[in-house]
C-alpha cells in the first residue's frame, strides 16, 4: 500500500515542535488521533483526540481503517510500546511509523552508559522478580515503572533481597523542560517522586545473582524431596541443549527444577505435574526465578495432558516415565524433537535399554559419590545410580 492510512509517531516530552516534518504532517492530515492523556496535550491536538480507552484496546484504532489515523506513543512505538501490538494485527502495507528517542535510549545518554550493554525491562504491569535472572554484580538495567509509587517498593524489593547497596537512579520527563534526575542509594531511597511517569536505572550491587551455568543450586528450589538434583539436573541440560525461544516439555515435573533451568536459558517450558502440591511448587518456584512468563504448569497427568499442549522442541521425563507415558509422548511430538529420559529404578531402567536397542540415541549410567563423616575419618557416600536416554525423535 502505498498511502498507509494508520502513522504510529513516537513523541517525547519537547512535544510537537521536536517531531519531525513527516510526523506533524501526518498528525495534520490525521482525522482522529489516539493516545495518551499526556500524549494528546503534547500534541496539543484537541477535536481530534481520542484517549485510549480503558481497559487499553486496540479494536478502536483498528475501526478506523481505509481513514487517515495517527496514534501517539513514548518515544520509540517498538520498544514495550503499543507499536507490536498494532503491527500484528494489521498487513504490512497499511501503516508506517515515525520514532523518537526511547526512554532507555535518553537513560543511557544522560548516564553515559553503553546501550548495547544495559538491560532494558519494562515492569509497568510485571512483578519486580522479572529483575531476578538478570542481577549480578556490576549489572546496569534500566526499567519503565508504572508511576512515581512503584519506586519506594522496588527499592524496599532490592534491599530485602541483598541488593541495597545498589546506586538507583528516578528519571523523569526525559527530554522535555522538566526533566528531573535524581541519585539514590536503594537501601536509603526514601522517595523523591508523588506520581507520574518513571524509568529508574539501576547499577547492581550487594548480593551476586543467579549462576548463568546448569545446576544452580538445590537450596533455591521449594520441594518435597522430588527434585533432579544439581549435578545430574546439569547432565540433563547438557543433553537437553537448550536454546533461546526453544519449548520444553518437563514431564513429571517435580519441583519443576528443569523447566526453570531451561527458562534461564531463553527458553519457554510447559511443566506437566499430576500433583497439586508439587505443581504449587513449581509456580512457587517460577514466581521466584521471575520467570511466571516463560513457565506454565499443567496440573495432569501425562500422556492425557499432552495432546492440548503446544509442540516442544525438547522434552525431558523425569518421573513416571513407563510404556504408556511414552508411546503418549513419542507419537505426539514432531520428528527432530529431542528427548531425553531419566530412570532410577530396575523396570525403568530395563525400558530405557529396550527403547535404546529399538530407537538408537545415547544410554549413560552415572554413578555419584559425596564424601561423609565416618567417624575420625571420611567415606564415599553412594547415591542410587541415574540412568540418562538422549534421543532425537
């Protein structure tokens, strides 16, 4: 299409006079204009106004196709912006978009930080433990918050979980005539801010953040006992070979220790648990990793659960795992899909050979000792011997 009729224009805090000649052309051609309140006086457009409308729905916008539209947005439409959510819905042709400088790339300039080396997060509806995966010492992430309130309760949130020494920066009105910056200790922020708009950034300090290799530790997961633990949950990943937007089916889920390990990793994971009490640990447990977004927990049992589910790109069986769970699992799941089963008992331990003979792969029996008082002196403690099937279907 060569005459788009919906413009997405970015717009920044030195309003209409700051935006480019193609931008105020097509605010002026626009006969409705969406936006923001505090958009829409930037703009200062009046008749033509629509504020969005509450709860936010894009439908509206989408009404006004084959006329001329514009929809106002923060600095850059594409970045935690309604631009995605526009662009999925409509064909390539219909609209074009003018962007201004983000939030995160105004943070970056006033606090001389590399952008290419900042983590950019948007928490105006997420839970603080989005941060999690991402603090380490030295870490530079800057977040947009809903408003001024949220800063006291994420700097409270840092503090209580070993990062107060944090430096906290509360940016406002960025690039616009008041424009306000202000530098805080997180343990010591006492509040600068009543409301408006926000983006904090932060420069961790304090605790040292989650390992970035397989096999973090046990004491991090909530369970009953039922869980992979470390050295063989870090053969399992090793096998699983996860990769950034990849899904994992963790099947017999236990804490969901794998689901979450393969989360951290990029990847998104669907936890099939028959049991409530179990399940509720591993959503206890992905709320606390910040990865509620990445995991979802079916409380079923396998293969049953199975067919409603969307197709993995790898999954792992660590409990349960008989005949019928996998003739379920193999006949559901697409060729090149990678498997890998554990087995710690005799029978499951025989099946495991069987489909090896049947189906070709990798078997590995790994054997672990851990040294034990005994007495003066020490010993080598056994644990039961894990048996590892790596396929590809």
């Amino acid at each position: 299409m060569a005459d788009p009729w919906l413009t997405i224009i970015g717009i920044g805090e030195d309003g209409l006079e700051a935006l480019s000649e193609a931008s105020r052309k097509a605010l002026f051609e626009a006969e409705t204009v969406f936006g923001g309140a505090r958009h829409l006086a930037l703009a200062r457009v009046l008749d033509r106004g629509r504020p969005w409308p509450v709860p936010f729905d894009v439908d509206a916008v989408l009404s006004c196709r084959g006329h001329r539209t514009a929809v106002l947005a923060s600095g850059d439409p594409f970045w935690y912006g309604v631009g995605g959510v526009l662009a999925d819905r409509l064909k390539a042709g219909e609209w074009i978009v003018y962007p201004a400088p983000s939030t995160f790339s105004l943070t970056a300039a006033r606090l001389g930080w590399r952008l290419e080396s900042v983590i950019c997060l948007g928490l105006h509806c997420a839970p603080f433990e989005r941060l999690v995966p991402h603090l380490a010492s030295g870490a530079q992430i800057i977040c947009l918050m809903r408003d001024g309130r949220a800063a006291p309760d994420l700097a409270a949130w840092l503090t209580e979980h070993g990062w107060g020494s944090s430096s906290f920066w509360t940016l406002t009105a960025l690039g616009g005539p008041r424009e306000r910056i202000v530098k805080h200790r997180a343990d010591s922020y006492a509040g600068d801010l009543a409301d408006g708009l926000l983006a904090i950034a932060l420069e961790a300090s304090g605790a040292q953040g989650i390992p970035r290799s397989s096999g973090v530790s046990d004491d991090l997961f909530a369970h009953d006992g039922q869980i992979t633990k470390r050295p063989v949950r870090a053969l399992a990943l090793s096998a699983l070979a996860p990769r950034p937007g990849e899904r994992l089916w963790d099947i017999g889920a236990g804490s969901g220790s794998i689901a979450i390990e393969w989360a951290l990793c990029g990847g998104m994971a669907i936890a099939v648990e028959r049991r409530e009490d179990r399940a509720g640990n591993i959503r206890h447990n992905a709320a606390s990793f910040g990865l509620l977004d990445r995991i979802a927990v079916v409380a079923r049992t396998a293969p049953e659960a199975l067919a409603a589910l969307e197709m993995p790109d790898a999954v792992f069986i660590g409990g349960g795992l008989d005949g019928t769970m996998f003739d379920g699992v193999w006949s559901c799941i697409a060729p090149g899909t990678r498997l890998v089963a554990h087995a710690v008992t005799l029978e499951t331990e025989v099946l495991l050979a069987e489909l090896h003979q049947h189906y070709g792969g990798e078997l590995m029996r790994v054997e672990l000792s851990h040294a034990r008082a005994l007495g003066r002196f020490r010993c080598w403690n056994a644990t039961r011997p894990i048996v590892q099937w790596n396929v590809i279907r």
